[in-house]
C-alpha cells in the first residue's frame, strides 16, 4: 500500500474513532440530561399532587372547626338546640360543601347524631360500612384530651378511602372543657380523585398500599417504601 493511501486510511480510521467517542460521550450527557428531566418533572408532579390534596383536607378541616367550635353546638348537646341537625344539616347542605358525612357524639362517646349524603345519587345513605371499628371510645378518632387536639387525615376501610377530620367540641372561643367530638368526611373515590385531577391538571391514579396487586411501579414503590419506613422504625427503636 502506498504512503498516501496508508496515510488517509489512517485519517479515517482516526476520525470514526473520534467520531464514535464523542457520540458516547453526546448519548450519555444527554441521557443524564433526560434523566435528571423526567426526575425533576416527577418532583413537580408529586408536589402539585400532593398540594392538591393538602388543599382538599384543609377545606375540610375549615369546615368542621367552624361546627367543631361553635356554641350552638355545645348547646345541642346539652340538650338546649334539640333542632339544630335539621337546621344546619339539610341534604341540600352535603354536596353544596362536598361533605359525606357528619357525627356527633358526647364526651362519653355516645352518638347523639349522624347522617350520611350520597353526592351521585343525591339522597341520604348509610354510614361508611367498617367506620364504627374506628370510632371507639377512647380510639385514636375519638380520643380528643385537650382543646387544641385534631385528627385529619385518611383511613382505609374495608371497600373505601376517605378523608377525615374529627375535632373535640368546644365554644365558639375554642374554650373547654372538651364537650363531645364532632366528625366530617368525604369518600377519596373515583368522582373527588377527577376533581383533584382536574385542579391539578395532572392525570392522578391512587392506589391502596395494602391492596394484593399493584402495577409493576407501584410495586416497586411500596417496597422501597416499606424498606425506608423498617429503617426509620428500627432507627428510632433503637435511639
């Protein structure tokens, strides 16, 4: 072969050479940089999903203080505003709140009111099935010790997810002694899981954690989940 041909065969090979390094190096900063994208698109779509559903408790939690803390309702349960559930609790009052159901008990823990409101079907309905087991006397719902004492969040029944707030009844000045407890809700279901949706305007799914099966990622993510919260508890067991 002579010098020149010798000479381009190597200016070429040289060139595919460099020609290949550098898409590897391109192919990798760029999927690092997709990477990093997607990581933080899914940041802000956790955080946006997240806010809405903060959003949708501490509307509930607005509403059931304002009948949590009232005078009125200290005087139904002495007895003093026997019409007062008729009054402030007419099936007109439910969807215009999106409110599921309403409780009331005294300080012993005897129900002196409940009702329960359809929102689709526009109609009074029966209480969540597998709610009672929650609403023992002295149970985490029902076990208000202090005037400032709350408990919102979600519960996981049997066939439904709700979000719940239940709050120790006191006067309209947030003032003991704590005379009852006074509990409001709302079904987490497919029509409120639209709605979050729709504000959020992201496409939500939600999933039981204690559901049998789970797509592959919701899988993976309840194990790491799981792992992460053995480490805490074991973490703290051990302080």
């Amino acid at each position: 072969m002579k010098l020149r041909a010798r000479t381009l065969l190597c200016v070429a090979l040289s060139l595919v050479s460099m020609i290949a390094i550098l898409y590897s190096v391109a192919r990798v900063s760029m999927m690092r940089s997709f990477a990093a994208l997607e990581a933080d698109d899914a940041r802000q779509n956790l955080a946006r999903a997240t806010a809405v559903l903060a959003d949708d408790l501490a509307t509930l939690d607005n509403t059931t203080s304002d009948y949590a803390a009232w005078d009125d309702t200290c005087e139904f349960l002495e007895g003093k505003k026997p019409n007062l559930p008729t009054s402030e609790f007419p099936d007109e009052w439910f969807p215009r709140l999106r409110i599921n159901f309403v409780l009331i008990f005294d300080r012993q823990g005897r129900e002196i009111f409940a009702k329960a409101y359809d929102l689709a079907a526009r109609k009074e309905r029966d209480m969540p099935q597998g709610l009672g087991a929650h609403l023992a006397h002295g149970s985490l719902l029902m076990g208000h010790t202090h005037p400032g004492s709350k408990v919102l969040g979600i519960v996981l029944l049997p066939s439904d997810v709700l979000l719940i707030d239940s709050q120790p009844i006191l006067d309209s000045k947030t003032r003991g002694p704590i005379r009852g407890t006074f509990l409001m809700g709302r079904y987490l279901d497919a029509a409120e899981i639209a709605r979050l949706a729709d504000i959020s305007h992201l496409s939500l799914t939600v999933h039981r954690l204690d559901a049998t099966s789970l797509p592959g990622d919701v899988e993976s993510a309840r194990t790491a989940l799981t792992y992460v919260l053995a480490y805490l508890a074991a973490s703290i067991k051990c302080r």
